[in-house]
C-alpha cells in the first residue's frame, strides 16, 4: 500500500501542496529549559508574513560559494 505524506500549514489548517510554499518557524527561547519550539506554515499564512515583516534574516553560515565560471 502506497503512502502519501501531506503537509497541512499549524496556524491556518490549509494543505501544502508545494513544498516551495512552506515555511518553518522556529521560536527559541532564551533560557534553555523550555526548548525551542518549531511550527510549519503556508506562506501565505497572515502569521507567518506578519513574522517575517517584523523579524530579521540570519546570515548564512559557512564557507561563501564559489563563482560561477
């Protein structure tokens, strides 16, 4: 029997086709004890855009990729 994973968005229920459509907000708390918390969501979300309107983007980490020849 085949089996097929479907991705549902935790903030507004809507299914997630696509998995360009998909966001993953993680919440990381300060003190240790209580963990970091990690949601998924469709872009298109109200929370997710209202995170992204008011949050920062990390830099990225590790070595920078080479140039295109």
């Amino acid at each position: 029997m085949a089996r097929k994973t479907v991705l549902v968005s935790d903030f507004s229920g809507k299914e997630i086709a696509d998995p360009k459509w998909l966001a993953t907000v993680t919440v990381k708390f300060a003190d240790a004890r209580r963990g970091i918390v990690v949601a998924e969501a469709h872009i298109e979300d109200k929370i997710a855009q209202e995170i992204a309107k008011v949050g920062r983007q990390q830099a990225r980490r590790g070595r920078r990729p080479k140039a295109a020849a």
